[in-house]
C-alpha cells in the first residue's frame, strides 16, 4: 500500500516554478492571508509549511501541529519569524533558501543608497505635490565617499562589489567575516566603533539575532559621524527605531533608507521627511522570486525525502 502523499500548506506567495516542484511530490494548498488562529487549525492537517516574512511562525503552529509537521520551509533567507527552539523541541526540521535572493537584496541596497544621496524620492513626491524645489533637493555625491557595511555576509559583500563600482571607499565590519573574503573584494575589515565613526554611508546587512537587536541604538548614534546615511536592507528590529527618529531630528543622521516591517501604521519613522521606505521589497525582484521558489521547494521536498538535515 503506498502512503499518501504528504500535505505542503503554502501561506504566501510563491512562484509558480516553485508550486509545479510541490504539485510533483505532494498535496499544495495555498492559502495567503490565514490569521494566527486559522494556521494553527489548519496545521495539524500539514506535513510542511512553506512561509515567507510575514507568517509568524510561532510554538502555538508547533503545539496545534500535534506532531504532523515535519518541515518548515522558509522562501527567503532570514529565519527571525520560525521559533527555532520549539522547531526543535517537536521534532521539525527549518530549511531556507539561502542563495536566490541575494543580488535581489543587494540592489535593494544599492536602489536605496542612490535614491537617498540623490533625494529621488522626496523630489518625486515633491513634483507630484505641484513644487519645483531645485535648491531644496541638492544631493551629494557618493564618489570618494566611505560607505561602512555592517554583516559582510552574502548580501553585504554583493552590496560592496557595487558600491566599489560606484567609486565608493568600502569598509566593512563583521565579526564572523574572513580578513582575506573580505581583501578579495577589495574591502578592510574594521571594528565596530572604527565603521560607524569613520563611515559617510552605513549599510545594514546582518541577521537580526538576540545579539544584533538594536544594535543601532542611542549609544551607536553617540559615535557616527555628523550627517551620517544609513541603508538598511536588513531587519528593522536591529535599529532602535525611537533612537534613530531622536538621530535624524537632531541631523546626527541625515537620511535613512529603511526596509520596514509591517505595519507601519503611524510610525513617525516612516513619516519622517528624511526617511524613505518600502514594503520588504528586497528579495522582490521576479528572477529571486523565481529562484527562491525552486530552491525553497527543493528544500522541502528534500527534507520530506528524509535526504537533508536542516541548513537554516
Ligand atoms: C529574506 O530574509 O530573504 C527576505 O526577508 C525574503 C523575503 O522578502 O521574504
């Protein structure tokens, strides 16, 4: 008697390549905007869960899972929304797709750096409103200037490779980054304190851990220089987002691009005039989405073969 095939609930969006890998191994069900209490029901019916940023994935999912759910899958890299320590605890394994959607984040990044020392968005948004503010919007330069990535990961070092060809002096710390990774790329590794004092651009590119969460905080804002702009196409949570709103009010920091999580709702963060936004749209290109799919599905379906342990 062959078994049935397993169950894979896909809670957002994922690319079509990815779902035909799924539809050959096993029952798909997609469902997009299931509330906390709807997962959980619905769980216990699933031998994997294939997410994306926005499904928490909480002990609660693992609890209601009553021991079915063998395999999370998470489309993307960071894995701050899986309770890892319940995962383990029942028995299920998190994979994620750690490579697909890297030079998707990291022209994010270089979008972000660009349209911030240019005031593009605020000078769109200007326009729109029936202005004409040449003086207002005078940007400045990012030749010659010292661009500071902190996380000199995947994405970090893509964003570094770019910033280079822009003509950007690239510094980079990290402390789990090798000296002579970081020399091929043409990048000094330096400490914490030596990257945010000396940098005119910091681009955030480290996980959002226990350790790195509000890493930016009232103490880091004391060290940076005066005007300093900051990218941050990693995980609001490793700003403190009070802090850096008391930073731009006071002009230590000039102008940040930031890559909020939902919701914004009224976050004078967002609504700053020297803060420009978007939706998680990192990883949002149509190649990385495509990319993540495949490799996220072959994850899955590798883990439910018994052929993988996790790599997240
Ligand atoms: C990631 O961690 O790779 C991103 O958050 C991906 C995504 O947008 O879901």
């Amino acid at each position: 008697i062959s078994s049935p095939k397993p169950t894979i609930l896909v809670s957002e969006k994922l690319g079509e390549a990815g779902l035909r890998v799924l539809r050959d191994f096993g029952h798909v069900e997609c469902l997009y905007d299931l509330s906390p209490d709807d997962l959980c029901s619905k769980i216990s019916d699933c031998d994997a869960l294939i997410v994306r940023s926005g499904t928490k994935v909480s002990r609660r999912v693992f609890e209601a899972s009553n021991g079915r759910l063998k395999v999370v899958g998470r489309a993307g890299v960071g894995i701050d929304n899986v309770d890892l320590s319940a995962a383990t605890e029942f028995g299920c394994l998190v994979v994620n797709a750690p490579t697909a959607n890297t030079v998707a984040a990291a022209e994010h990044g270089i979008a972000l750096l660009a349209a911030m020392a240019r005031n593009v968005a605020q000078a769109d948004a200007s326009i729109k409103a029936g202005k004409w503010e040449r003086n207002k919007y005078v940007g400045v330069s990012m030749v010659g200037k010292t661009l500071a990535i902190m996380g000199f990961g995947k994405v970090g070092s893509e964003v570094a490779r770019r910033a280079k060809g822009l003509g950007m002096h690239v510094i980079a710390h990290d402390p789990y980054a090798a000296a002579d990774r970081a020399r091929g790329v043409g990048v000094e590794l330096v400490s914490f304190d030596q990257a945010v004092s000396t940098a005119d651009f910091i681009s955030l590119h480290m996980p959002l851990t226990p350790t790195t969460s509000k890493l930016f905080n009232d103490d880091t804002f004391s060290k940076v220089k005066k005007g300093v702009r900051i990218i941050n196409v990693a995980r609001g949570g490793v700003i403190d987002e009070e802090a850096l709103v008391r930073a731009l009010d006071a002009g230590v920091v000039a102008q940040v691009g930031n890559y909020e999580e939902p919701p914004p709702k009224d976050s004078k963060l967002v609504q700053h005039e020297n803060v420009i936004v978007t939706p998680h749209l990192g990883a949002s290109t149509k190649e990385a989405q495509e990319g993540v799919a495949i490799e996220i599905a072959e994850a899955v379906v590798g883990a439910l073969n018994g052929e993988l342990s996790a790599t997240a």
